[in-house]
C-alpha cells in the first residue's frame, strides 16, 4: 500500500510470530528465546517476529514452519467455503492479511488467499452497505444469525474494508437526501 | 496525514456537486443583467425572455431567488430515463448517460422542481437506474483483480462511491498476488 510507512497495521503484522527452524549454530543470540541459553543450537525452534525472520530465511540461517492459519486443515476449509470460516478465530480479531508472501511455498498460498478473499470481498461490501442504510439507529436483530457469524468472523483487513464501504455508501446516502431550499 | 481518513483518498459528494455546478445549463432569466465577470467566466448578458446560458450554480442562485426559470437538459426527461432504464435492465453492461448526472439530475430536482415536467416520475426512474446500476458494479466487484478493472460509463457519484474499498480491495490483492521472482531477487538485493 502507498501509505505503507505510516501504516500502524503493517507494523503490527511484522510484529506477528512464526515458528523457525535453525539450520546452523549461532553463537551469543539465545536471549532471542527468552535468554535461558547462551547460544542458538542447530535444529532449535523458536518463535521470531517476521521482520527478523525474512532476513534470517534469505540468510539461509532458518527455515520456517508454515503458521497454523495456512496448515491444510485451514486451506481444504477455504477451499471447501471461504465464507464459513472465522478468520479473526485464527488470526486474532487484530490480525491480518499476511502483507508479504514474497518466499516460501507462496505460489499455492496466495492462490488460495486471493481466491478466498475475492469471495468473502463481496458479502463484506454487501453488508456494509446494508448497514450504512440502515442508519445509526438500526443493525442487529433481525439481520439473521448467517450474517452475523460472519460479521463476526471478518478480520483486521476486512474490517478496515467494512469500514471504508459504510462510511462512502452513508455519505453518498447523506447527499442523496440533503436539499439546499432554504439553505440560501 | 492531519486530513481524517474519509478524505484522503477520495472527494466527498458535496465537493461533486460543487464540480458539477460548472457546467452550463440554459435558463429563461426574469430579470435584465449586463455581462458580468466572475471568477470563472463572463456571463449573459440577461435579457428576457431569451434564453441564456449561464452555469448551474448561478441558475441555481437566480432560481433561489425566483429570478429565472430553468429549462431542463434534453437528457432529464420521463421519455429518455425510461429508455435508459429499459436498457440497464435488460443489459449486461451500463447504460450510457452523462457523467455527472446523478449531480445535476440532483440539484436541479431539489431546487426547480417546478420547471420540470413530472418530477415524481423522474425521481422514481433515476432511483430504479441507480439501483440498477449499483448491482452491476456489485458483479464488478466480484471480477475484481490485482491489476485492472473496466467498469465502462461508470458515472462520477457512482466512482465515488466505490473507489475507497475499490482501491483498498485491489491494494490487498496485490500484495497476496505473488510478485515475479525478478521482484523477489531485486528485494532480496536490498537486504
């Protein structure tokens, strides 16, 4: 995104743990697992913040685990009826679409990331304009219990998406049924 | 970054009809004027009961004031609405109509209401015609892709509305979209 620099979000999501694998010994950087050891054994795992992984992933000093909302279990849901699974469960209800994908097995991952997000995309905008006609006063009730686990399941992105679609369809709402008689 | 969110990235509905007001429209003046310089052109001169030329927002100020009568554009009428209804709804691909019309078609039904004919009817039809056309920009939405999206005779208000998540939604998949591995090399270079 252009605003990426400024972007709290992008921020948070580099802030996001994954699991790595060592493939050497790396002496004098145990406190990056709670400090018990003095140095980094081969074959050790351990949680990193993405920022610090992608640099040891292109080193060639780690590799990594693929995070739980990608293991297959996750991916044959998805694939099965991307609308139908909480993603804020998996993610947390802060997380996000992972930004980046630039290495790993990603042919496959965005495959079914950008799949499940076109079709999730369109029942997101839907209900958001639902409710910016509703106007402040309605929402929730009668809505029906679909719509609501759904809503419910959305994550940090498509929050941020839910956002920007009510706020644009209330606006234009807004100036559909302003009237300028007597304003001059 | 001290402008709040809703701004940053797109303009707000009051600001189109502000745009909008630019266009010219034709209206019957009661009163007499000289031509007169404004900001952003001369105008008239007035003399009834010809025909005069000026923009919308100044009929829209002499109409106020009940100093004109506005004579509608060829296209806000029951006959041409109805057709372009007709068309919306029996084809897949947006109809063609100015494109700023839901601005002008807006005002001029707000405040002259009384210099057109049938403006019951008109409403109704431009209301059927949005609605027509905010669920195909809905399948839009559905071909959305990283790259590109052709929405043909889209109109202003109606790009306005969608281009906040539009834009977002298409930023979102370009990042899960996986980037060529000359973009991946050039990144790795600048670790």
């Amino acid at each position: 995104m252009d605003d990426d620099y400024y972007s709290i979000d992008a921020i948070l999501a580099e802030n996001q743990k994954i699991q790595c694998t060592f493939k050497v010994d790396i002496p004098d950087m145990g406190h990056l697992d709670g400090g018990k050891d003095r140095d980094i054994k081969k074959n050790s795992k351990i949680q990193l913040p993405l920022w610090i992984a992608y640099i040891l992933i292109y080193s060639d000093f780690a590799d990594f685990t693929i995070p739980t909302p990608f293991n297959a279990r996750v991916r044959n849901a998805l694939n099965a009826e991307a609308k139908s699974v909480r993603l804020s469960g998996l993610v947390g209800a802060g997380g996000l679409w992972p930004r980046r994908l630039d290495d790993a097995p990603a042919k496959e991952m965005s495959d079914i990331l950008t799949k499940t997000f076109r079709s999730r995309l369109v029942e997101v905008i839907d209900q958001a304009q639902h409710f910016a006609a509703l106007g402040p006063s309605g929402g929730g009730g009668q809505s029906g219990d679909m719509a609501l686990t759904f809503r419910e399941g959305l994550d940090g992105t498509e929050r941020e998406l839910f956002s920007l679609a009510q706020d644009s369809a209330k606006k234009t709402k807004q100036w559909y049924e302003s009237t300028e008689r007597g304003r001059r | 970054m001290a402008l709040p969110v809703a701004l940053r990235d797109t303009v707000s509905p009051p600001e189109l009809e502000l745009i909008a007001s630019e266009q010219l429209i034709e209206i019957v003046p009661l009163i007499a004027m000289e031509r007169t310089a404004f900001i952003s052109g001369a105008y008239g001169p007035l003399r009834p009961p010809a025909k005069s030329k000026v923009p919308i927002w100044m009929a829209m100020n002499l109409k106020l004031k009940r100093k004109c009568h506005i004579v509608a554009p060829e296209w806000l009428n029951v006959e041409f609405l109805q057709e372009r209804l007709t068309q919306e709804t029996t084809r897949t691909e947006f109809s063609q109509l100015p494109f700023r019309f839901s601005e002008i078609a807006k005002l001029l039904l707000d405040i002259a209401s009384d210099d057109i004919q049938n403006p019951d009817k008109i409403r109704y039809l431009l209301k059927d015609i949005r609605e027509a056309r905010q669920a195909k920009s809905r399948d839009g939405l559905q071909k959305i892709d990283h790259s590109e999206l052709s929405l043909p005779n889209l109109c202003s208000m109606e790009i306005n509305e969608i281009r906040p998540f539009f834009v977002k939604a298409m930023g979102v998949l370009t990042h899960l979209t996986r980037e060529s591995t000359a973009d991946n090399a050039a990144r790795f270079e600048n670790f």
